[in-house]
C-alpha cells in the first residue's frame, strides 16, 4: 500500500485549515444550540446552561473593550497552513512607528475577507515581524460575540466588535502601538465579489474618518490583490424574481445573498471552499489626520477624499504587478 506523500499531507492540512475556519461559526452555533437544548429539555442538569448564560451576561461588553486575545492561538501552526493554501502575502510600502496608535482601512472585502483574517488575526504571514511594536485588533460583527465558545474563537485571535465604542476603546485606553482593522465594504461589497472585480463600497461611508479625526490618528489604507478572485458567482438577471428577491433581502437585513461557488475538497471539485489563488495585501502610507473633537461634515468630507485619492494611488502603483491592466481603476460606489 502506498503511503501518502508529505506533498499530499500537506495539501491536505491546508484545505482542512481554511474548512475548519471558514465553517467553525455554524459548527459551533449548531453544536452549542444543540447541546444546551439537550441539557435543558433531557438531562436535570440545566444548571450549567444557566451558569454559560449568567457568564454571558456578565462578559457581554468584553468584546467592545479590547477583546481576549491569546497569543498562543494566533501563532498556531493551523494558520501557517492556513495561509500556504492560498497562499496569502503581507507587503508594507512604508514603516509604521509604534509610538501612534491607527485606522488601517483594507480593500476589497470580497466574500469572506480571507485575506484580512489570514494577514491581521493570525501570526501566519509575520504581522509582528514586518511591524514590530504594533498590536493589531481587528474589528468584526457584533453577532460572533452573541454565541457562547464561538465569541471565545473569535476573541483569541484580537477580534473585537465593529463598534463606535469598541474603537473609542482601543484608541484611548490601550496605549500606544494599536493598529485597528477594518473592512470598511463589509457584506455590501459581496455582490461586486467577482474575478477582476476593483469596485470598492465606499462613497457614502465616511464614518471611519471621523472616527480618525476625533482621535487625531492616521489613516493607512491596505488593498488585497487577488481577494474578490477567491470565488465565482452567478449573476442572476437584472429585474428578474432572484434578482429583485437578493434585493429586498438587503432592504430587509442589509446582507445581499450570493450565489457564490468555489472549489471542494480535491482541486477540480466543485464546492464552497476558495479556489487556490494567490492573495497579496498591500499596506500603504500612513495618512496624517489633525485631531478635532467634532469635525464638521465638510472636514469630513475633505479628508474622506484625500484617503480615497492615496487609496487609488496605491492601487494603480501596485496593480499591473497583479495581471490588473494600466487602463483599469477603482470604481467607487
């Protein structure tokens, strides 16, 4: 019989590292649902769903108030793999004093933000190594936090929840050397996740430089080459009854269903998993924001288009590298 070759192992390890992350949520949601209604409903010890309901309640804010991130979680070795399956690559153009805290503003966010998850939560492609003395915390939705040992997972790689609060937090309370992360797109820009695709939802979201201002810290824009390549999707006809279904479900919960699809398990599969296709974050330049309490809507607005006008600069600088045409720019929405 013959034995598998260190080159299956491995691409074994890689597929089942992006499978266990890009399904824990629903793992454990249904596990944790399914187990506390069995407690509750079959055995007589309810008591211990209570106590993960009283310790819920008690930790709910933990979340907004810098996370629990542990450093042994970040540096797995499941995230090296991870990484290799895409595989992912981390590049700065310019050094990032620790003595500041900032915004880094990542582009695109693509259907799962593989790249920003690999890059800023793991140790996978050497955060701390190419910014030394620089904490990152990475901000997502409020829901991971609802859901007991899943708002654990989530917390252990520095994920806090996306909210004024949250960043109020860690740009006040935490020191110096914070790097707060968002994907400012967030589920909006799923719909425009296509291969080749530069369209960015940005236009009308100019929440995260006020944000900036208020604290008076720089704003770094990131765009990852090769993130909305990760996937295929099928674009159903304009006006017709799965189209104007996918919009009234975002008028509705401001999610757009996509009919999304990628690769399985073996390489010429068809399945849910990303497609092995390289992804290559850009950091850019630090953006100098002067500090005002209550920057009026025009400030705002001024500064909303010098990020946009260095963002584009760093997306053309970079763009041919990555197959995009000289010719193809930014499409703002």
């Amino acid at each position: 019989m013959l034995l598998p070759s260190k080159k299956d192992l491995k691409t074994v390890l890689d597929v089942f590292a992006v499978f266990q992350w890009s399904f824990s949520a629903l793992l454990i949601t249904t596990t944790v649902i399914a187990v506390n209604l069995y407690l509750v409903v079959f055995t007589p010890y309810w008591p211990v769903t209570v106590l993960i309901l009283t310790w819920l309640a008690f930790d709910w804010k933990t979340p907004q108030r810098g996370g629990r991130r542990f450093t042994c979680v970040r540096h797995w070795r499941l995230w090296k793999h991870y990484s290799d399956y895409f595989p992912l690559k981390l590049l700065k153009t310019h050094d990032i004093c620790p003595s500041r805290n900032y915004i880094l503003v990542c582009h695109p966010h693509g259907l799962f933000a593989h790249g920003w998850f690999g890059h800023f939560a793991t140790e996978a492609s050497g955060f701390s190594k190419i910014f030394p003395g620089i904490t990152p915390y990475i901000l997502t939705l409020g829901a991971f936090f609802w859901m007991p040992f899943l708002r654990e997972y989530v917390m252990s790689t520095g994920a806090c929840s996306v909210s004024r609060s949250s960043i109020d937090f860690l740009l006040t309370h935490k020191g110096t050397g914070n790097m707060v992360i968002v994907v400012i797109g967030g589920l909006a820009e799923c719909r425009y996740s296509l291969p080749g695709s530069s369209t960015l939802v940005l236009k009308n979201r100019s929440g995260f430089v006020r944000m900036a201002l208020q604290h008076g810290v720089p704003l770094i824009p990131a765009y990852a080459f090769g993130e909305t390549d990760l996937y295929d999707q099928h674009i159903f006809t304009p006006g017709g009854f799965v189209n104007r279904f996918q919009k009234w479900f975002q008028s509705m919960v401001h999610i757009y269903p996509c009919a999304f699809y990628g690769r399985g398990f073996t390489k010429n599969s068809w399945g849910l998993l990303p497609y092995s296709r390289p992804v290559t974050t850009i950091v850019g330049e630090p953006l100098p924001m002067p500090k005002i309490e209550n920057p009026s809507q025009e400030i705002v607005a001024k500064y909303h288009t010098l990020y946009i006008d260095a963002l584009r600069k760093l997306f053309d600088q970079h763009k041919t590298k990555f197959g995009i045409s000289e010719t193809q720019e930014l499409e703002i929405i």
